[in-house]
C-alpha cells in the first residue's frame, strides 16, 4: 500500500506552509521579551519604523479595538504583551518588511523599557507562600477546554484536578508492603522538524490564513472571536506539516500574524526560528509525590499522588494535559482505593501545552516504578504481578466512563516476549556493565470531542475526492482516508483523492490529536463512502435489475451475481442521465448519547505497552536501550507500515525523553538550551539494536472495520520500560532525564560497584 | 554592496549578484523558489537544509551564497529525475521511510553523495555517516533499512 503523498515528499514538492509565497507578502519578525516578569513602562518604534523596507509595526496600542486574549482553556494569553511581561521570550513588537532580513535588524531598532517583579521561574517558586502572582486577575474560561466547570484558581495554581475512591487510609494501613517516593520530570521540546510557521491575509474584511496548526477549526473559532468575525469570514488552510507532535495544537502565531497583517495591510508571514518555537510551546515539567499500597500476595491495594505541572506562563492546554496526567496516576489496575490531586502551575516561564501521550507520559513510569519495587520486596515476578492486577476488557476504568476494550494482559506479555522476558538475562562482557529489563502498562484517554463530519464526492468518471478536516502531519491520514473510502465503494486506492485542509470547503472536524483520527474522522469517512455506495447501488440495482443486498462493490464497478457490472462512472452517467453530475455523500460522527465530555468517554482506550532492555555502564552512569517492544493495539489495522512507524517515531522520542532530552530553565527564567547546539534529539545513533512493533487485532474499536488509534501509547511507555530495565539493573531512579550524571551519582549513592 | 557569482545549480548556469551575507538556503528558497530544501535547527545540526556543493553535502543554511560561486550545486529539484533518485524513490516507499517528508531531501542528497563516495551497505557504517541527518517522524529504523538497501546495491 503506497503511502499517497509519498513520492512528492521523495521530489522535494510537497507544499509546506513557508514554501508559499504570495504576492505582495510582507516577512515578520518578532521581538521578544529579554525579561521573565515586568511591567513595559514604554515602548519605542520609532526610529524601527523609519527603516528602509520597514511596513507596519505592531504592539499593544493596535489592539484596543479588540478584546484582546485567547486561549481555549484559560483565555488568558495576549495577542502580543500587554503592559506586562510574563515569560523570557514573551512577543511585545511585531514588524512586518519587506524583507526577512530588513524585519529582523528593525526589530532590534525598538526600544523597550522594562520595570521588573519579582520572578517565578520554577515550581517551588510558584507555589512558595507569597509567590509573585503571574497572573494578577483570574483568567477567562475558554471556550473549547472540555473540562466542565473550573474550579477556582489559587494563587499561581490555575487548575486542579483531583479524585478519590475507596478508604485510601484502611488500604495503606492493612497493606504488607508501601513504596513512596517524589519524583521529576523535565519540561522537553517537542521538536518538529517544521517550525510553527503562519501566512495571514485580509482582503476585502475576510481573513485567510496558512498555518502549520493541527486543529484548523478551533484557530478558526479563536480568531473569529479575536478579531470580531462571523467564523465564515474566516478561512484556515492547512498545507502539509513537517510534523506536529502535539507542539502545533490549539493556536499559536495564528494572532500575532493575522493582527500584524491586518495592520500592515498586506499578507504577513512569520516563521519561528526554533529558539523561538521553543518559547511559543513545551511539554509540561512536573513534579510528583506518589505511594502504592499491596498486599503479601501482590494485590494491589491503594495509590495515593499529588502532580504539579508547569504550565509556563500561559495556559495553553495545562488544565487537560493536568486532568489527564492525574487519570494517569494510578495506571490500569483494579486499585480498593485511590487518591489524587493534580496541579496547573504558572510559572515565569515559555508556555506548555500538548505534547504526544500527555499525562501518560508524565505518570506511567513513575506508578509503574513503584508497582515494579512493590513486586521486587514481595518476591513475586514483575509480568505476574501486572497478571494479577491489570484490569481485563469490560471492567471500569473510571466511574461512567468507557470500560476497558483492550486486552491489557495479553498486550503485556507480548512486549515482554519480545525483549526475552523469563530468559536468562544475558551478562555483559564487561565487569562495570549491568543488565536489566522493564515492561510497563498504561492507557491514554483518546479520541478527545468526538465530532468529525466527512464528504465523498464521486464525479462521472468515477473519480473519488475526500474532504476531511485530519491534518496531514506526517503520520499518513491522506494514506488512510483514502483506504477507507476506497474500501467501501470497491474503488482502486489510486483513484481516490484526499485533499488538504481548507475551512472553507472541508467540513468540520474538532481536531487531529489524541489519536483520534482514523477512528473518528475515519468513521465519517466511511459513512460518507456508503451513502456514496448507497446511490451507485440504487441505480445499480434498477439498470441490473438486482435487489441492491445481491450487488457488491469491487474494482471500481458494482457486480452483481451472474457476472454483469456497471462501473461507477458508467453508474454516475445513468444517474443524471448525461456525462456530467456527481455523487456527494455526507458523513457525520457526534456523541451517541449524553455531551461527549471527556468524563463520558473516552472513545476508545489506547494502551501504552512496551518493554526495553538496557545496559548500564557502572563507571560512567550511560544507559545504552539495547532492545524494545511496542504494542499497538489498534483493533484494525488498516495500514500496518503506518502503524508500524507510528510506534517506532515515538519509541525513538520515547529514548530522547528518557536518556537525554531536558529543556533547562534559569532562575531568571531563561531557557538555556534553546537550540540543537545544545538540546539534543535522538539520531541514528540512538536506535536500539532491535526495535520490535506488535499490532494488535481483536477488531475490538469503534472505527472503521473495527478499528482503534494509535501514536501515542509508545511514547508513554518507553521511557516507563526503560525506568524499570534500569531499576531491574540494579539503579532506580526517580528523575528523568536519566543522564549519565545522574545515574552515576544514583550509583555512588547506592554504593553499586 | 553584492557580489558576482557565476554557478551551476541543477545542471543550469546562473550568473548574478548575491549580497554578501545571504545564506546558500534563502537564495535557493527565496531567490531560485526551490522550496524542496527546508529550513528547520538554523545551525548545521539537523541536516534538512543539506545540498550538495560539488558533489559534497552542506548544511545551506551556514553556508554563504557568495560561496558557491564556480560550483555545481545540487537541491532535491536536481536528483529528482535521476536513476539514483528513482531507485532511492522506489526503496523509501517500500519501507514507508516518509513521514512528514520534511528531513527527507536532506535524507536523499547526503545519500546520494555517501554513495558517491563509495559507502556501501554496512548498517552501522551508514547510521554513523547519516549522524547529520535528523528524523523525527519515523524512528529512523525505516530510514536505515531503505539506505542500506540502496548504498548495498551495485552501482
């Protein structure tokens, strides 16, 4: 099965937000904040705007005419800083010139004065008794955050999410064994190899925008709130992205480039360096403190955590990425008692917002680590342990959600098959190295707001187009809407088309995130090919002369049982009785029942299995992933090799976060390491030497032909397997990433030889 | 102030004037609007900017312009086309070795220049000269199998 914008990739045509070029288009550059928390007393543009090649430049005072903040969960975040000044980096000046070079020497023509507060660039000193408040004024809700009511904020806490089931303290105090522990995880960059790059474009009081976004019509529906339009004045196009990762979720540069264009007059374009993508979104660090309580027999009996993560400056999607990370907390087991409080914390620091496997990735290896001590100080076997505890397919996950559709165990012991689970564990040649391996089972909530309309449009030749609103970024919807429709009408993969994007013309889909796509928008897909099948069968069936059951649909041609066939485009040309006309089916996917809140689903369950084999080097602290295994567990899998590459992309980010990839914030809030010079993503070096992907299919998902999403799992659970490869090797740790500095001062401390 | 070059850019000669500081990979993007070549770390990590200048891989993006004057430069719009690009095309999609498709140019031209050089198919040997290459979409495993396969191959 050819991947179906694969050649145009291998030509170098395939069309990317910053290869396009419109007439008249103006380049912008943003200046940044060089302070984490200050007032702006004054700002300068002056002798800026009297440059050669300078058009327009815009800061706070061009924006008066609007009510000026987004956000889809805390509408809290400026179009560009007003009065104040939260994060280093922050945008306080925009210019748009005729050149990129010209836009950026303007920007630093530009005089900004400064009066600085206090800083918050951490947890501790966010959540410090008389903290310096990033946020004054308790922010708006946004409209689009799915979370129900909001609780009220607390200081730097902006969101909190907690929940309690059973007697946690009978639990811990009839329990045989309690590990406890604090724990931290470290904020890292997503890292698309495309940065975060934005065209906008009035003409004639409509706006267009290009963006590299993955959720089209929620910008959509920001920017028309922004700027005071009706959502149809306003077009988002979508080209193809050069990677998304959850980093081009929800909106970003889209109101800083559409409000500089309207100013300006003329279409604007601005394209992040990566310092500067690097400072528009992040993964959430956190900080965690977490007990597990069992049994002799290794029952699990009680979880208690408390979770707080580092929203940075602004909102962004923290308050989800913060509920789902404590639904996370207690991982897949049948628990008597569990309780949790999770935490959004500003800080003074760049934004945070969705990242691949949120909350997951966040909490597994730290409830997974703990179930592994548990298992090691009972004397009972890691793999047993998950045997006797993991929830099985049908039980309750989360009181009135979805109950568990996947078969955890059997995913398990796949992925711990496949890393030799139960073999002797082979030694290393070397005295200073020390073997281990870890498995670890999580799940991840997906499927986000269920709502994904769909068009097939069949023309009288019998070609096939799909407007779907999945954004193509990388991961191959184009590929897999294209199966799916062609799978249906019986049509040849090669003559269905799936086309980009374009608010205008596509309609709705809530989002391309949580795994959502092929199960979601691919069902609308699919209904939207069967009312397309349901006209060519009609006509069929009165030109054959053949009740419509007894007809099928096979290349490219309805059959029926004696050996007669129409072909589609003969079956469109009898329809409107001449060589013209066109069958457009509609397709269309909401709640079945009740709101389609995230309390009420999710839509499917997506596991997050893997295990990993690593080698320690007892001298230097380097942690070598000598092997992994993934599960995809995906009901259907209706293209392998993508589902394949799905979990292999994130077992290799999986490696990064786990091993190397940190983003180090300053005191005074600066990010440090705000390159590849000097944050490191994996290469081709960090492959392990056996990398195995298991799929998975008890046709057991809501989508198309039975099938579930994927993507996100593997990223969860590697770096859970390698915490655990690492503890069984004798070196437990508790802070990620595991640098060799760190695992060696770890050993040092265990007094490991 | 500009200077004069005189280059061979996908087997066609220009001749014109370049300011000095310009980088190799605005004037392909924005001057010649060969957008096949990507812009993403800025400072010769990630590879995707790789052409070749003279038969040899360089990061454009810290490359001058002005340098390439009396040299053949090769963009993916180049390789394109040709029996080396063919087969690689063949390969990568065999292997679904693209993704987001945005590290891949780099992929194919540093490729096409290890080949030149006379690497051939040891795996190890082909990670570590791609260590200027960066993926994040695939995990690479796709990527290695696709390249030890082409540079394997007789030429």
């Amino acid at each position: 099965m050819e991947r179906a914008d694969g050649r145009l990739k291998l030509a170098g045509q395939a069309e990317f937000t910053g290869d396009i070029r419109l007439p008249g288009m103006l380049y912008g550059a943003v200046l940044h904040s060089p302070v984490a928390h200050a007032r702006i007393s004054s700002i300068d543009t002056s002798a800026a705007g009297k440059l050669d090649g300078v058009a327009a430049i815009l800061t706070a005072e061009d924006l008066s005419d609007l009510d000026p903040y987004y956000g889809h969960a805390l509408r809290d975040r400026p179009i560009v800083a007003i009065g104040k000044v939260r994060f280093t980096g922050e945008p306080v000046a925009v210019v748009a010139a005729e050149s990129q070079a010209a836009a950026d020497f303007a920007v630093t023509r530009i005089t900004v004065e400064y009066d600085e507060l206090p800083i918050a660039a951490s947890l501790d000193q966010a959540l410090a008794k008389e903290a310096p408040l990033v946020h004054e004024e308790v922010s708006r809700p946004g409209s689009a955050h799915g979370l129900g009511a909001l609780p009220d904020a607390e200081g730097n806490v902006c969101y909190s999410y907690s929940f309690r089931r059973g007697d946690v303290d009978r639990a811990f105090a009839e329990a045989a064994v309690v590990v406890e522990g604090e724990y931290a995880f470290p904020a890292v960059y997503q890292y698309s190899m495309e940065t975060h790059t934005t065209i906008a474009h009035w003409h004639g009081g409509e706006l267009t925008l290009w963006s590299s976004c993955q959720h089209p019509f929620l910008v959509r529906q920001e920017i028309a709130a922004l700027f005071g339009l009706p959502l149809d004045l306003v077009q988002v196009i979508v080209p193809f992205l050069g990677g998304g990762f959850g980093s081009k979720s929800y909106t970003k540069m889209e109101p800083l480039t559409a409000a500089i264009a309207r100013k300006a007059g003329r279409p604007v374009r601005i394209l992040n360096g990566v310092h500067e993508s690097m400072i528009t979104t992040r993964r959430h660090n956190m900080s965690c403190r977490m007990r597990t309580a069992a049994a002799a027999d290794g029952t699990v009996l009680g979880r208690t955590a408390e979770a707080w993560l580092d929203t940075g400056a602004y909102a962004d999607n923290g308050p989800r990425v913060t509920a789902t990370a404590g639904d996370a907390a207690p991982g897949p087991y049948r628990w008597q008692a569990v309780q949790v409080q999770a935490h959004c914390v500003y800080t003074n620091t760049g934004p945070a917002g969705s990242y691949r496997a949120f909350g997951a990735t966040h909490l597994q290896w730290i409830g997974e680590s703990q179930l592994d001590e548990v298992a090691r100080r009972l004397g009972v076997d890691r793999l047993e342990i998950r045997r006797r505890n993991l929830l099985r397919p049908g039980e309750e996950v989360r009181p009135g959600g979805k109950p568990l559709d996947a078969d955890l165990i059997g995913d398990v012991e796949k992925a711990a098959g496949a890393i030799g689970w139960g073999e002797p564990q082979a030694r290393s040649a070397e005295k200073n190295k020390r073997r281990g391996r870890g498995v670890s089972v999580g799940l991840l909530a997906a499927g986000a707001h269920p709502v994904s309309m769909a068009t097939v449009r069949m023309g009288p030749d019998g070609s096939v187009t799909v407007l779907v609103g999945t954004t193509e970024l990388g991961q191959g919807a184009r590929t897999v809407m294209a199966q799916i429709a062609a799978g249906v009408l019986g049509s040849p993969v090669s003559k269905v088309v799936v086309r980009g994007t374009d608010t205008r013309y596509t309609p709705y889909d809530r989002s391309t995130g949580a795994s959502r796509s092929t199960t979601v928008a691919g069902l609308a897909v699919q209904r939207a090919a069967q009312n397309v099948l349901d006209a060519l069968l009609e006509t069929a069936a009165a030109r054959l002369e053949a009740p419509p059951q007894l007809l099928t649909p096979a290349d490219g041609a309805i059959h029926d049982q004696g050996g007669r066939s129409m072909t589609h485009a003969e079956l469109v040309r009898a329809r409107f009785g001449f060589d013209g006309g066109e069958l457009i089916g509609h397709g269309r996917v909401q709640p079945e029942g009740g709101s389609g809140s995230y309390a009420e689903g999710p839509v499917f369950w997506e596991v997050c299995v893997a295990g990993a084999e690593v080698e320690v080097d007892t001298e230097t602290g380097v942690v070598t992933v000598l092997r992994t295994s993934t599960v995809a567990d995906v009901g259907r899998a209706i293209n392998p090799q993508l589902v394949a590459r799905q979990d292999e992309g994130a077992t290799l980010q999986g490696i990064g976060n786990a091993l190397f990839e940190e983003m180090h914030f300053a005191p005074d809030g600066m990010l440090l390491n705000d390159t590849l010079l000097s944050y490191r993503i994996p290469a081709f070096r960090d492959i392990p030497a056996a990398m195995q992907c298991s799929i998975v299919e008890n046709g057991d998902g809501p989508g198309p032909f039975g099938a579930k999403g994927c993507g996100e799992g593997a990223l969860a659970a590697i770096p859970a397997a390698v915490v655990n490869a690492l503890a069984d090797a004798g070196v437990p740790m508790n802070t990620l990433p595991l640098t060799p500095e760190r695992v060696w001062r770890r050993i040092q401390e265990l007094g490991t030889s | 102030m500009t200077i004069s070059i005189s280059a061979t850019i996908n087997g066609a000669s220009f001749t014109g004037d370049v300011p000095p500081e310009e980088l190799l990979l605005d004037f392909l993007r924005d001057r010649l609007g060969l957008t096949g070549t990507k812009q993403s770390c800025e400072v010769q990590v990630c590879g995707v900017c790789t052409v070749l200048v003279d038969g040899n891989p360089v990061s454009s993006c810290c490359f001058l312009a002005a340098d390439i004057d009396g040299r053949e430069v090769e963009t993916i719009e180049g390789l394109a086309g040709s029996d080396f690009h063919r087969r690689a095309a063949d390969v990568f999609m065999r292997h679904a070795a693209v993704q987001c498709g945005f590290c891949t140019s780099g992929m194919l031209l540093t490729a096409k220049a290890l080949a030149g050089r006379g690497l051939r198919g040891d795996r190890d040997e082909i990670a570590a000269a791609m260590s200027g290459n960066l993926c994040r979409c695939t995990g690479y495993r796709s990527i290695l199998d696709s390249l030890t396969e082409i540079l394997g191959d007789d030429q």
